[in-house]
C-alpha cells in the first residue's frame, strides 16, 4: 500500500504536467508549458521527501493500519524501511516517465523503465541467494533499480524536444502547481482506491 500510495503521488504530477505541456502547446505557449512541467518535478520532489521521512518515521503504525501480521512484521520492518529510502527515485524516476511520453518519446520512456525491470531481475537473486540477504537483499535490489530508471529519466531533461527546461523555470508556482495537481487527480484517485480496498480487507 505504501508503494501504491507513492505511485498515486507519482502518477498524479506525471499525468497532470503532461496535460498541461499538451494544452499548453497546443496554445502556443512553450514557456507556460516548460514551466507546467518543471512545476510537477518540484512537486514529485517535495512529495517523496516528505513520503520518504513519514514512512521512515511512522512505519511500524502504517503497517498496524495495512494489517500486517505478527509474523510477517519483521520481514515487513526490514523490507519497507530499504524501499522507504528509495521512494524519491521511484517517485521522480515514475513523474518524469509520464512527461517523457508526453514530449512524444515513448520508446526511451518505454527503455528507462525495461532497464530497470531487467537490473531488479538480475539483481534479486544475486542478493536473496549469494549474499543470502533475504528480503532486505530483494529491497535493495528494488531501490538499485529504480536508482537506474531515476538517473534515465533525469538525464531526459536536457534533451526534450518539445521545450526547454533551464533553472529560471524551476521555481514552485501555486497556481501553476494547481492546475497541474488538478489535471492529474483522476489518476491519484484510480490508485488511491486500490490502498483503501487493501486497508478495508
């Protein structure tokens, strides 16, 4: 829940910023855009740092809430707190994924995410079973990968085609802020209802 959780988060600025860049360049208005765009990063950023210290912080309450069992509570303990640390490159790494489709490059956005799929395959099994590391050893090979997916993506930002994003534009604007956030809550809300059936079970 917690990963799905950050994913809504995720989906929410990726998604909205890329209906922004989309109406915005349909307006004519590349500056608006970039700066649409840059705006949903900051906000991703903010969000999985704040996410990332809550759940550091809270765990072992939110996992109360999620019902996990007395058993499972400490392969939970040791799992979730290696994930927690990686929820800014997932987070980021899954926002600007959303853009990168939406700057009309499907196959490197498609690229990011296969490598990193590839390396968490390749890696689990070097961590569970040789460095008998368990479920920590499958956490961090978790984290590694979407460190590479997060570094794929950010390199992206030198190269979109549809704008250019320099550091004048990355400067947290509400009401730009707003508009993204309100253009992708329809994706916040489809992920978020999968946590509250999760809790309810």
């Amino acid at each position: 829940p917690i990963s799905v959780i950050c994913l809504a988060f995720s989906l929410m600025f990726g998604d909205g910023s890329s209906a922004y860049l989309s109406l915005k360049l349909g307006e004519k208005k590349k500056e608006e855009a970039g700066k649409g765009v840059a705006n949903g990063i900051i906000l991703s950023i903010i969000v999985s740092l704040i996410l990332c210290i809550g759940t550091l912080i809270f765990l072992p309450q939110l996992l109360n809430l999620f019902g996990c069992t007395d058993a499972l509570r400490p392969y939970a303990l040791s799992y979730a707190k290696i994930i927690a640390i990686g929820i800014p490159f997932m987070m980021i790494g899954t926002t600007l994924n959303s853009i990168i489709r939406a700057d009309g490059n499907p196959k490197y956005s498609m690229t990011s995410m296969v490598s990193g799929a590839i390396l968490n395959i390749i890696l689990d099994p070097i961590f569970i079973f040789v460095f008998k590391m368990g479920v920590q050893g499958a956490a961090i090979a978790t984290v590694i990968s979407q460190i590479l997916t997060f570094i794929l993506n950010a390199m992206y930002i030198k190269k979109f085609k549809s704008i250019e994003l320099n550091k004048s534009k990355f400067k947290l604007k509400w009401n730009v802020a707003k508009k993204v956030s309100a253009l992708g809550i329809s994706s916040f809300i489809t992920q978020m209802s999968i946590v509250l059936v999760i809790a309810a079970e």
